[in-house]
C-alpha cells in the first residue's frame, strides 16, 4: 500500500523510501536546482483554493474539448451517412469497438502516468515529475508505432472474428486501415494531454482540440461532400487532425518554463519510473481492453441483425458519446484533484472533491439521458433518413439505455476515485466481471433461447446497475486515511 508524506516529497512513495541514499541526495540537490526556476503554473494545481472551483474550471475546459471531439466525431458519421449512405455509414460506426480494443490499452497505461505525474507535482518533486514525462512519452512512441503496424496489419481478420457482413466488409476494412495509419498521432495527443491535464491545464488542450476539430469537419467537407471520396477520406481527415493537435501540445509543453517541461533530448525510458506507471496504468489499460473486447463480442451480435442494425444502433452509440462528455470530464478532474491532494497530504480536501465529482457526473449524464430519450427518433433520423428500419434499431437502442446514464455515470466516477487513489486494480476488477463476463454469459444465455436485439439493449443498463452496486460497496468501506500518512 502506498503511503505519502506531506514534509518529503522525496518519499511520496513507499517504493522511494527504499532507494539507496546517494541517490536520494542526488535527487534532492536535482529537485532544489531545479526548484530555483519558475515552477508549474501555480494557478493550475488543485491543493490550494476553493474546491468546487478548481474541479469546475479544469473540468470545463475538458467538456468543451470533448464536446468538440465528439462532435467531429458525429460529423464524419453525419456526412458519410447523407452523402455515401446507409452502407458506408454502417462500415464506419461499427469500426468503433475495434477501434477501442486496439487503443484503449494505451490510454488506461496513459491514465497511469497522469496519476504519478500529478502526485510529483502535487508533492513539487521537480526531478521526478520530469522523468515520469520523458518516460511517459517514450512509451507513448514504441506503443503508437506498435498500435500503427497491428491495426493495419490485422484489421481484416478481426473484422471477420466480429461478423462483419460481407456486403459491408471492404469499406470497413479501408476505413480502418486509414485510420490506424494515423494512430500515432493519437497517442501521442493523449500522452501530451495527459501531461497537461496531470499538472491541471485543460485550457491548452481544449485550444487545440477546437483547431483540430475544424480541420477534420472541413477535410470531410471538401473530400466527402466535395469530391465525393468514400469512407477512407474520413479515416485520412481524423488521421490529419490528430497529428495536428499532437503537434500543438508537443510545441506546447517544448516551450513552457515548468517541473513537466518536454525537453526532446531527455525522451527514454527510466525503468524505476516506467514501473510505476506501469503499477497504476496496467489496471486500466486491462480494464479498458476488458470492456472492449466485450463491446467487441456485442457488437458481433449487432452484426448479426444486418446493416440497418450496424447504421441504426452504431447512430445512436455516437449520440450516447455526448453523454460521456460529463462523465469524461468529472472522472479526469477527479483523478487529477485526487492524486494532487494526496501528494500534498491534504487527505480532506481530497474527499471533498471526489464527493463534488461524483455528483455533477451523475447528474448532468442523467439529464442528457432524459434529453436523448425524449429526441432520440429525431437524433438517429439525422444520421440516415432513408432507412426506417435504421431509426427503429436506434430509438429502440436509445430508449432501452439512455434513463440510466446516471448509473454509467457513477461507475465511471468510483473508478476514477480508485485510480486517484492508487487502488486501479478495484475498477480493472468491478468491470471485468460486470462488463465482460456477465456481459457476454447474459448474450450467451439469451442467444440459446431467442435471436432478439432487445436483449442485446438490455445488457447495458443491467450491468451499469451491477457496477453502480459493487463500487458503492466498496466506496463505503474504503478507509482514505490509509492513504495519507503525516509526520
């Protein structure tokens, strides 16, 4: 268990309390040279000043940015659906488990290295606060190229495992191989971001993510709508608007006088600090490739009810997005104020914010969910009118899930708590069981007795409520004291 020391940053793990003496005084004359410059942007951190405040604002930026992100997402469904039709659309919004299954390694190992580089900023240790970076970057580089030759690589065949039609196949395959070409890209936006948002500036990353969403609207524009080029145009726009924004937050973090500064000459890998964020991202890169792999088997069931299924139910899976937006935001705000705070030792305010969190997740997903259920028909319809049967799948998908956001809400929220914490095996755990295994025995077991997408919809709410339950029971038993420790 780890422990933290509010007089010590050298000691902000049990681990560091271990390491030889010389190089611990070593690190404490580094920390105090580099210390004498200007520090992390003080206005960022999140140990000091009105609580509801500091979560609000770092929160805020990141909704606006992933409002944005979602929208550029939704719009290269909108156009490819309205201009290439229901077909094309179907090849596109199905690529979107797999997609995840390949990436959401990475980003639960990326959640890793925001945790320890918060706690080092929190606790002002200059020395390791700039290691964790430089190795956080370095692993984002071997695994975006690794991401970049498996996804083009291996797309067919998964495609295959997954059901895919064969009528929907070669657009499928296209639009996924351009879209892991760019993959690198990706990554290192998320490595980027994550540095930023760690040290608690989601105003930057937010600036870019707005540059880059134009550049892919207008890019789908001018060659789907314009030049009438198929679904690979839109995997090349998202590609070149990724890049763009890594780019910007790489210049970003190369000029800025602070502990996380990204000196390019220091990018390798430091074992000690590697492990570290290896202990805290393996949990959640598991987690998320656990939840991923069941998406995977789902959407395989989806497979099964033909395109209008993939187009209608892949529809109302981009709106369901805009639902994650406040639960994207409010988990990510609450790692960070959490991992700050317990790297200052201030074991109260760190409850404080995760009580904050929690609530304004739960209740803004819950009223997006009202809003989705009311409008849903409508919102699907926009996607590809042309299909009824296409609108039935989604409204009846939308309708089935969308009032129990709130519980999807909470659980994202307890997990990101865990993660603060350093507890992220509890998450990994909750949602393998509850997203995963019950998940795919529930499809299993109903598939035995009927081929009925209803019970495809239901799997959701109902393992969202067994979630909910298992991280409520073990919020209510956690001891936070635990994890500070005073002199």
């Amino acid at each position: 268990m780890w422990r933290f020391v509010t007089n010590n940053s050298d000691k902000l793990f049990e681990s560091d309390i271990n390491d030889s003496s010389p190089k611990v005084a070593s690190d404490n004359k580094e920390s105090e040279r580099i210390g004498s410059a200007k520090r992390a942007s003080e206005k960022d951190l999140m140990t000091e000043g009105s609580v509801w405040k500091k979560m609000t604002f770092f929160a805020l930026p990141i909704f606006v940015g992933n409002l944005f992100q979602q929208l550029y997402n939704t719009a290269d469904s909108l156009i490819v659906g309205n201009v290439l039709g229901t077909s094309a659309l179907s090849a596109v919004t199905s690529a979107g488990s797999l997609i995840f299954l390949l990436i959401g390694f990475f980003i639960g190992l990326s959640m890793g290295a925001g945790v320890l580089i918060a706690r080092y900023i929190g606790a002002r240790d200059a020395v390791k606060t700039s290691k964790a970076v430089h190795t956080a970057v370095a692993m984002g580089l071997v695994v975006g190229l690794a991401m970049t030759v498996i996804g083009v690589t291996c797309t067919p065949t998964i495609l295959r495992w997954m059901g895919v039609p064969e009528s929907v196949m070669p657009q499928s395959v296209i639009y996924m191989r351009f879209y892991f070409a760019g993959s690198l890209g990706f990554v290192m936006y998320n490595s980027f971001v994550g540095i930023m948002q760690a040290s608690g500036d989601s105003r930057h990353p937010l600036m870019y993510l707005i540059i880059s969403s134009a550049i892919n609207i207008s890019l789908d524009l001018i060659l789907i709508a314009g030049f009438k080029q198929g679904v690979w145009a839109a995997a090349l726009a998202t590609a070149i608007s990724q890049f763009v924004s890594a780019i910007l937050c790489m210049i970003r973090l190369m000029r800025i006088d602070a502990d996380y500064k990204l000196i390019p000459g220091k990018i390798a890998f430091d074992m000690t600090m590697l492990r570290k964020i290896l202990h805290y991202g393996l949990p959640s890169a598991f987690q998320n490739s656990i939840i991923a792999f069941a998406n995977v088997v789902v959407q395989s069931y989806i497979n099964s009810f033909g395109e209008d299924a993939m187009a209608g139910i892949g529809s109302y899976t981009k709106i369901e997005g805009f639902a994650f937006l406040p639960i994207t935001s409010f988990a990510m705000a609450i790692t960070t104020f959490i991992s700050q705070n317990l790297g200052a030792g201030n074991l109260s305010r760190a409850k404080k914010g995760a009580r904050f969190g929690v609530t304004c997740a739960v209740i803004l997903a819950e009223l997006i969910g009202v809003l989705t259920y009311i409008f849903i028909p409508d919102l699907v319809a926009l996607f590809d009118s042309s299909s009824e049967l296409a609108i039935w799948y989604g409204t009846v998908k939308g309708r089935t899930c969308s009032l129990f956001f709130c519980l999807l809400a909470f659980s994202h929220a307890m997990a990101a708590i865990m993660r603060g914490v350093g507890k992220a095996v509890v998450p990994m755990v909750v949602m393998m069981v509850c997203w995963c295994i019950i998940r795919v025995s529930f499809l299993y077991v109903t598939g035995l007795y009927a081929h009925n997408i209803n019970f495809v919809n239901m799997v959701y709410p109902i393992t969202w409520a067994l979630s909910s339950i298992a991280f409520a029971t073990v919020y209510l038993k956690m001891d936070f004291s635990k994890f500070v420790k005073t002199k």
